[in-house]
C-alpha cells in the first residue's frame, strides 16, 4: 500500500475515535445537569400618552417617590420644568395656586370655595401625570395644567411599608411618619390597600405654649406644632383587575397655629381695680393675680376634609369606558382657641396691649383679652362623570365626556374683625 494512504487512514481512525470519546463525555455530563427554574420576568405596559396631542406630561413614578428625599407629592412635583411650589400650593407655567386641578379617575378634586388642591399620602401614589398644553376631552379644562394621581392596588399577598423622618430637633422640630399596608381579602377575590401620615413642623419658630400638648414619656411636651398634617387614605378593589372597580375614601385634617411674638405672654400678672364693698363705703384700690396665656386667645386654623370616590371601567380592544362618582365634604374654622361657638369671643374684652394696662407695661405683647375673629365655613360636592373612546383604527378614534357636578355653597359662616 502506498505510504501515502496509510498516514490518511490512520489519521482518519484517529479523529473518529476522538470524537467517540468527546461524545461519551458529552453524554456523562449531561446527566449530570441539574434543571432550575428561575422566577419570572413579568413585563406590563401602561397607557402611553397620545403622541399625536399637543399635551406636555411629566411623570413621576413610584420609583421616584420612594427614591427621593420629599415627604409630599408637591415637593416631587416641584422638581419638574415649569413648576414651582409655595408652601402646599403649586404654580404650573406661571399660573396661580388652584389653577392646576387634581383629577383621580376623571373627577376634579380640588376644594369647591378655593379651588385648593387636595393632599395625599405619599406612600398611597403609584404615579402622577401633570399635563399642560392641549388637553385631550377626557381631562376637566383648567388654564395652568392637570394634575392626574394614581393611586397604588390591593396586591395579591399582604404587604406593608413605613417611613420616618426628623430633624431630631436639630435646628428645628420636625417630623413626618407614613405607613401603608395591603392586603387581599377572603372576598369575592377582593382586596384592601391603605395608607395614614402625619407631618409636624415647627416652621424654625419657637414652640408655642397653647392648648393641645401633654406631657408625656418623663415630661417630655407632646402634640400640636405650628403647621400640623394629618391624612389617611383607603381603597377597595379586585385584586385580579383593580382597574374595573374599586372605592376609595380620602380624609385630612390640617391644623395651623401661627406664631406671632405679641401673642407670647404665658404667665400671670397682677391687674390692679377699684375696690368699693358697698355703696356708701370709700373705694380702695385692690389688685388680684390672673393667669393669662395669649396664644389661646389668638385665632388658629382648623380644616377638614372627607372625599369619597367609586368609579367602574371597562377596557376592550374597540371601545373603553368609564363611570365615576364621589363626595367632597369640607369644613374650615378659625377662631381664638378653635372654639366652635362665636358667641365665647362676642364680648367687650378685646386684646389689650401693655400700654394700655395698669401698672403698664411692654407696649409690644398682649396681656388680655381675646381676638375678635370668628369664621366658619362647610362645603359639598357632588360630581358624576362618564367618559367613553371608540378604536376605529390605529389612526382613529372617538372619544366621548359628559358630566355632572353639584356645589353647596358655603353655610353657617360667621365673621369678626378685628377691633382695638
């Protein structure tokens, strides 16, 4: 044979029986592969903004909420273009305070008399579109923009957060604690989603010595700070599609109580008078010692609000709709002491300043008498809205909104000013 040849073959019997023992091995550790199975990536889409609308949306997310260091939905907002926060209020392009209205599934929620935004819980938003520019039919017309807040759904198995945040009196007192919790219920695949919050700020002034703090945990003075927020929020719903049905209940309660350095006097005085025992008998003049805390005596601001919403959706490939209604109630007092009754300040002790005293004194703070100041006012409304689109298209479609709103006007309000 010719050499030539046989180098050929055993190169050839060579290379098979190397690729026998490769697949020999391939095989050895196939049985020794051990299968895992990884939990899945879940990939949901929202509803994407009409890329054909003139509309301008900024959105914060969820992730920002949690990410940023804001303890309110104002604040977050006021870190977009065009927008500008003071204090609760927000200015969108340069518009005033109220003119930026608040929608949750298609109703208006700002306060009727007003117009003031309302506030929620931080921990209770999903997301938040503020819209400006052209408006699609679904949104209510507002000249600076709308505000659109999702709230956050039942989640299938129970689940919680919370959250606190402090000066630890470092400069200033203040303290914000939220929590929110979830959970489903054993109802019809029902579940139930809330959050509470609570901010305290002093506002870098002196802690005033007025009612409603307690001493508590060894002395230490508990309650109500200059600017008090206090809010909570509820919400029903599937937890299979939240988006069908769901109730939600929002309350606030803000409490303010301004510093002013005359109305500081905490202490007793002595106030001198003319004593006379009878009518013949001869006056002497007498003095007596009287406990006077002024900042009881000046007018504080108390303001609750209750809202109520349900709302039915129905998503289709060719037609979407939507029915909502709620129930805004509102009540605001200001009164010295937040005393509900405006005949305990209808009298002829007014406030007395210390030039006006005898023996007199600091013609700067006062030493008696109450703010002549009284006003209370309640609202209501009523609102009922229906939207619906028809997909005719990719190009197409038709969008339809009506609805309905009742106002009950200011009742029971009462005024005093101001007279020396």
């Amino acid at each position: 044979m010719h050499p030539f040849l046989v180098v050929l073959l055993a190169a050839a019997s060579f290379d098979s029986s190397a690729t026998r023992a490769d697949s020999v091995r391939a095989s050895v550790r196939d049985t020794t592969r051990e299968a895992r199975r990884f939990p899945p990536v879940e990939v949901s889409a929202g509803r994407v903004h009409d890329m054909r609308s003139s509309a301008t949306v900024h959105t914060v997310s969820a992730d920002a909420l949690r990410d940023l260091p804001v303890t309110s939905l104002t604040q977050a907002l006021a870190l977009q273009r065009g927008v500008v926060a003071v204090g609760e209020d927000l200015h969108v392009r340069g518009g005033r305070a109220g003119e930026t209205q608040v929608t949750l599934a298609g109703l208006t929620l700002n306060e009727p008399l007003r117009d003031r935004a309302p506030e929620f819980p931080l921990l209770a938003v999903e997301r938040a579109d503020l819209l400006a520019g052209g408006l699609d039919a679904e949104y209510t017309g507002a000249l600076a923009g709308v505000l659109d807040v999702h709230t956050i759904n039942p989640g299938e198995h129970p689940s919680g957060a919370l959250r606190w945040l402090s000066t630890g009196r470092m400069g200033t007192a203040y303290d914000w604690l939220g929590g929110r919790a979830s959970t489903p219920l054993e109802i019809a695949g029902l579940g139930i989603a809330g959050a509470a919050e609570m901010r305290l700020d002093d506002q870098f002034l002196p802690q005033r010595p007025s009612r409603g703090r307690e001493e508590l945990f060894g002395g230490r003075s508990v309650g109500w700070r200059n600017d008090n927020h206090v809010l909570g929020w509820a919400k029903l719903a599937p937890v299979a599609s939240p988006q069908s049905f769901s109730i939600e209940a929002m309350g606030s309660r803000v409490v303010t109580m301004p510093y002013d350095p005359m109305i500081t006097w905490n202490d007793s005085l002595i106030v001198y008078f003319l004593n006379q025992p009878c009518e013949l008998c001869p006056g002497f003049l007498d003095s007596t010692t009287v406990f006077y805390r002024a900042p009881d005596h000046q007018p504080m601001t108390e303001t609750r609000r209750l809202t109520t919403l349900a709302q039915v959706t129905r998503l289709e490939s060719s037609a979407q709709w939507r029915l909502a209604v709620s129930w805004q109630h509102a009540t605001e007092l200001t009164s010295p002491g937040l005393v509900r009754d405006p005949q305990d300040i209808n009298n002829a002790d007014k406030v007395r300043f210390g030039d006006t005293m005898d023996p007199e004194r600091d013609a700067f703070r006062a030493y008696a008498g109450v703010w002549p100041y009284f006003k209370r006012t309640r609202t209501d409304r009523v609102q009922a809205a229906f939207s619906g689109s028809i997909v005719q298209s990719i190009r197409s479609r038709w969008s339809l909104v009506s609805g309905r709103r009742t106002r009950c006007m200011p009742t029971g309000a009462a005024r005093r000013r101001p007279a020396w």
